[in-house]
C-alpha cells in the first residue's frame, strides 16, 4: 500500500459526539475534510446542525443526530440505526465532555455526577456500543478523549481529572479486549486549547499568564493542531497502534 494511501479515510463512516463547539466541531470538520462521512452527535440540537451546515458548505458529507451521551440506550439505538442504514460503523471520536470548576472540598453529589455521568460513564457506554458493531464487522476504530488531567492534577478540576484518568483506564483494557476483532482503541490527550470549556481559564490574567507560560511551544493550540494524530489514529496507518494515548499540548508534559 502507498504511503499516503494508509492515512486515506475517505468514505469512512465517522461518528463524532459533542459536535455542537468547541475541539468536537474541529474533529469532525476536519476528518469530513480528509473524506469521511460525519455523524455529528451533540445535546445541542442547534450547535450539531450548525456543525453540518459549515461542513456540506465546504464541500464535505455530514449528518446531524441529536445524542446525550448520559443516555446508553440512546447511544446504542444511534449506532445501531446508523450502521443498519451505512452498513457500517469505522470510526468513532469519543469527545463529549463536561466540566465544572470547583475545589475538590466544595465538590457536590450533583457536579461529580454530572461530570462522571459524561465524561466517564458516557464514554464507556457510547465505546461500548460501537463496539459491539466493529466487532460483528471486525474492523473499527475508536478514539476516546482524554486530556493533560489523565495524565496530571489540575487545581479545582478534581472530578474531571479522575474522569480523564479513568477514560485511559477504560481504553487500555478496551484495547486488548478488542484487538482480535480488528479493532484498534486508543485515546487522544489534548494540551491547553481555547474552547468554550475552557474559555474561563483564559478571561483570567493570572491562569493564562500560567498555561502560556508552561507551553514550550509558544501558543496556545488551535483544532488544526489535533487534526494530524486524529485522522492518523482513525486511519489504516494506525492498524498496529492499540492502547495507547497520544498528548498533543505542545511538550507541556515534557517541560
């Protein structure tokens, strides 16, 4: 196979969750611009359509599903209706994500629920369900979404950063479960990027004093950034790669 013919992911289907803004939008921006056709999910009806609209206008293929990854029974009807009427389900981009700032003392019953109940708890079960489709087809990928807290502590984020960490968990033991069905899990760990989540951080002088500072590579991240290991990891060129998490921050972990 050609070099560049292993990265090739054209008519592809992708499922992308948390579509509606934010690093979700770029994912499924950019893989329906290297030839995937996108289901963009999201809880915001308006945001997801939004979504599509900016991809068919520039020339891509994109549809729009309304999904709350809380649900799993919603979550597997989707994926099951989506590969009865595609014949298939390639590739899912596990993003959906929540978060609420708080000092881990200050912590309610109601936020580490709400918190788990997406990032974890919906990550699991909407891994999940693809799963059980890529392997009756015994090929897939899936990428879920994990971040510098995976790796590190972050001050006031207690409930996401176990959260993220337990995401790393679910798709190591994800990983070798699946591979001898052909299919390859692996997570994305992305650095500080300006988002709506975490827009907060950066209205204040001081946090953004502090994560500009620690970014040995100068900036702050842009969509774009992840756009290369995406389409890599839900690409053949990735066939042998399971298991794994994949940080893209800019070398802020190496500093």
């Amino acid at each position: 196979m050609p070099v560049f013919a292993q990265f090739d992911i054209t008519g592809k289907i992708a499922v992308v969750t948390g579509t509606s803004r934010g690093l979700g939008k770029g994912y499924a921006e950019g893989l329906a611009r290297a030839g995937a056709v996108v289901m963009c999910c999201g809880v915001s009806r308006d945001g997801t359509e939004a979504t599509v609209k900016a991809i068919r206008d520039a020339g891509g293929k994109a549809e729009a599903r309304v999904l709350d990854v809380s649900k799993p029974d919603d979550s597997r009807r989707l994926f099951e209706d989506i590969a009865a009427r595609c014949g298939r389900l390639d590739i899912l981009v596990n993003n959906a994500g929540t978060e609420d700032v708080s000092d881990f003392v200050n912590v309610t019953e109601e936020q580490y629920d709400a918190i788990m109940g997406v990032n974890l708890r919906g990550a699991f079960f909407t891994a999940q369900a693809a799963a059980r489709i890529m392997m009756r087809q015994r090929s897939g990928k899936i990428l879920n979404v994990g971040s510098l807290g995976s790796a590190i502590g972050l001050a006031e984020s207690s409930v996401y950063c176990g959260s993220k960490c337990g995401v790393v968990g679910v798709t190591r033991t994800m990983a070798i479960e699946l591979a001898k069905y052909n299919v390859q899990v692996n997570a994305i760990g992305p650095g500080y990027f300006r988002t709506p989540m975490t827009e907060p951080f950066f209205q204040d002088p001081a946090h953004r004093k502090w994560i500009e500072e620690r970014i040995p590579a100068g900036r702050v991240g842009t969509s774009d950034d992840l756009l290369g290991t995406v389409i890599f990891l839900c690409s053949p060129a990735s066939d042998y790669l399971t298991g794994q998490i994949v940080y893209v921050d800019g070398g802020w972990l190496a500093s």
